[in-house]
C-alpha cells in the first residue's frame, strides 16, 4: 500500500518531544507496534526454524569445527559487507518496504534452494551459498527494523515495547528448535538422515515471509527522509554516518563492547552443539533430542530474561544492565566449560539465555535514545557489520582450534578472556566516561533523542571524568 502523509507527530519532531513531555502518546502508536513484531515474529519463527535445521545436520552429519567455521562464515560476512548500505538505505528509504524487499528476497532463495534440492542435488556448497544470500538480505533488514521500532514508539515506551519484543523473540526461539526437532527428526528418519531432510523445513520459511509481509503491507510507515529530497549522495551519506561514529565516543565505546561480546562469547557459544553430540553423543535420533533441548533451555533463559527486563527493570539503569551481563558471560562461559554432565550443561545454557536479554535490550535502547533520528538507520547498520564480522571473526579462531583441543577448554579460555576485556572497557577513562555519559541521558527529560545525544556527547567530551 502506498503511505500518504500523516498528521500523526513522529518521535524525534517537536511535536513529539511535546507530546511525550506533557506525559501523552501519538494515536494509534500502539496498533503499529503490534501488527509490525506480529509480522515480524511469524517472519522469524521461519527463519530461526531454517537456522537450527541447518547448523544440526552440518553438525551431525560432518562433526568438524571447520565445516561450523565456514557456516559462520557464509552466514554473518554477507550481512555486515551489505549493511554498509544498508543503514544509509534506511535513513533515506522507506523502512517498511526495505523490510518488505528483503524479507521477499530472502523467502525467495530459499524457496530456490529447495527446489534445487528436490532434484536430488544437496552439495554442502548449496547450503552455503543459500546462507550467504540469506545473510544479505539480513543486512538491509536488520538496521531497518531497528530503526523502525524508535520511529512509530514513543520515547518513554521505548525499553518496554523492546523487552517485550525481546520476550516474544525468545518465545518464538523456543517453540523454533522445537519445530524444527520435529520436522527434521520426522523428515530425517524418511530422507535417511540426507539433506531432503530439510526441504520441508524451507517450504514452512517461505510462508511465513510471505504471512509476515503481508502484515507489514497494512502498517502505514512515512518515510522519514525522501532519497529526491536528500541533499547529498549515497556515499556523503556513508561518509557521515562514518564520520558520526567516529567522533561520537560514546557510540563507538557500545559498538566496541557488542563486538567483545560477539567475538569472545558468541562465537565460542556456537560451537555448544559440537561441543553436546561429541562430549554427550547419544545416536543420531537422540542428538536430535539432545540439540533441540539445548536450544530450548536457551530460549526459555531469554523468553523469561526479556519478560524481566520489560517489567522489573524497565527503569533500572540501561549502562548497569549492560555492563553487569557482559561480565556474566565471561563466567557463565567458564561454566558451560566446566559442565560434568548433560544436564548441568543445559542449565548453564538457559542462564546464558536469561542473561542475552539484560545486554542486547538496553543497549538497543540505549542508542535508540542518544542518536538522532535520521542517523538511526546508518548507525544500526555499523552495528550489524560490527555483529556480523565479530561473530564469524571468532569462529575462524575457534572453530579450527575446536578440532585441535577441546571446545570445554575454548569456553573456559573465552570466559576468562571476556571477563578481564570487558573489565578492563568499563575501568579505563573510556569506559567511566561512557558510564558517566549514560546515566546523564537517562535523566534527560525529552522526548527528542537530539537532546540526549547532546549530553552524551558533552559527558564524554569531559577530560575531568
């Protein structure tokens, strides 16, 4: 549907700050929200299903750290080589049909993928170049989605509506390994454990895109800046959006913290089902179980974390929340390492999984709220390349080491690592600045993320902190 103009005030415009300062909401925000993490939601409940699918027969049927490397590889590189663009498109583009493209493109391969597979062709180069697609269209959704959310909530909803798409993220994360442990288990024991176990997993991804982008169709999204009406290039564009990162120490101390984070606990983190069939091997079918359980006593961690978070600890300081669960991976990692058995390794797997929300829900707020509205998009997209590179970065490492020592000793040697890197990011001026500096936004009363970004960048300009 094509969007008109709107009499509605857009967060970040003095009608907005207005409007939230005098404690009232733009009409209708509420339905917006809904409908767009309900299209969402359905749109990732099938994408997560084609994740877990993939990453277990990779890991059941080839058992190798370098096989799980090249995945990682093939499935984040793409994502952050195409959201160099991708944010600059969504500060100058129409966010709703950036989402709507690519979420097309993406049911489109791998409606391609199982097509091609259904004639009997399934090379492990197949898969790989299926991720590789899939992580593209990645790049371009990722920062518009995140800049959408800021731009149809207000302000002081903000923490609230992102706990709670936390949470409902974390439910379809729970009920996704659980579908996808079913269909593959039942389209494993018909296909003979091959790859054509999978194409029933692909069809089920292509439905739900297409469900989620119907939904999108019905949301009215203006844009917030017309590409004709921009006064500069597409790359004076990038150039800016490098330039801001550069300059704003305070944006650039979050992005090299998800990077620690990405790169010394997420990467080691996906080796955990390498690390359950061969530490815990159980046959094929019960690895099947084994992984599906893994995978849900991590999601039902996150499912409660964001709950937590959007209800008890809305109000609590974004930058202690943030910092208190970096430094809980560290140890959380050196306890996966250390599991004697199955059992306590899942539950150090859904403390790991509660523990995700407490970083990744105030730190996307925490940006949301300190950078200006039309930057938004270019710098959620540095914060996808920085996630995108991190996390295969890492797993060139580990992944190749994990066939050389055991992936306990890789988990154990993360943690002990993250916890001294992150330590050392919050002690050094750097990080007291940035500590300073978040607090002081917190206790800006208005609306317009401008004026937040202003204090964070005075605070961090301080040389006396």
């Amino acid at each position: 549907m094509v969007d008109g103009p709107s009499d509605e005030a857009e967060p970040g415009s003095a009608a907005a700050a207005s409007s939230d300062f005098v404690g009232t909401d733009p009409p209708h925000w509420l339905n917006k929200v809904v409908l767009f993490l309900t299209g969402q939601t359905v749109s990732l409940f099938g994408s997560m299903v084609v994740q877990f699918a993939v990453f277990w027969y990779l890991t059941i049927t080839y058992q190798s750290g370098w096989v799980m490397m090249l995945a990682a590889v093939f499935g984040f590189l793409p994502q952050a080589v195409v959201s160099i663009f991708g944010g600059v498109w969504a500060d100058r583009h129409n966010r709703k049909f950036l989402i709507m493209g690519a979420d097309t493109a993406i049911a489109l391969t791998t409606l391609a993928l199982a097509l091609i597979m259904m004639t009997g062709y399934a090379e492990v180069w197949l898969i790989y170049a299926a991720l590789t697609l899939r992580s593209a269209g990645a790049g371009i959704q990722m920062p518009a989605v995140s800049a959408l959310i800021p731009q149809i909530t207000p302000k002081r909803n903000l923490i609230r509506v992102n706990g709670i798409n936390g949470s409902i993220q974390s439910a379809m994360a729970l009920l996704a390994p659980a579908a996808a442990g079913a269909i593959y288990a039942w389209a494993s024991a018909a296909a003979g454990g091959s790859a054509a176990s999978l194409i029933p997993i692909f069809f089920v991804d292509v439905i739900t895109a297409m469900i989620g982008v119907g939904i999108l169709a019905f949301i009215p999204v203006p844009t917030i800046r017309r590409a004709v009406d921009a006064p500069t290039g597409y790359f004076a564009d990038l150039v800016d959006g490098v330039r801001y990162i550069a300059h704003h120490a305070f944006v650039r101390w979050v992005l090299v913290l998800f990077a620690i984070i990405f790169l010394l606990t997420v990467a080691p983190s996906n080796l955990t089902p390498l690390m359950l069939v061969r530490s815990f091997p159980a046959g094929e079918e019960q690895d099947i179980v084994n992984l599906t359980v893994l995978e849900v006593a991590f999601s039902v961690g996150m499912m409660l974390g964001g709950i937590l978070v959007a209800s008890f600890f809305a109000k609590r300081s974004r930058i202690g929340l943030i910092v208190g669960s970096s430094l809980l991976f560290g140890i959380l990692a050196i306890g996966l390492g250390f599991s004697p058995n199955i059992w306590v390794f899942f539950a150090f797997m859904f403390f790991v999984g509660l523990t995700v929300p407490f970083f990744a829900t105030p730190s996307m707020t925490l940006l949301q709220e300190t950078v200006e509205p039309e930057r938004q998009g270019r710098v959620f997209g540095f914060l996808g390349i920085v996630m995108a590179v991190a996390m295969p970065l890492g797993m060139v490492v580990f992944g190749p080491l994990a066939d050389v020592v055991s992936i306990e000793t890789l988990l154990v040697a993360s943690g002990i690592i993250t916890f001294i890197v992150v330590g050392a990011a919050v002690w050094l001026p750097a990080g007291k600045r940035a500590i300073a500096a978040a607090r002081a936004a917190s206790q800006v009363d208005s609306a317009d993320p401008v004026v937040a970004a202003q204090t964070v960048e005075a605070v961090m300009n301080d040389e006396e902190l």
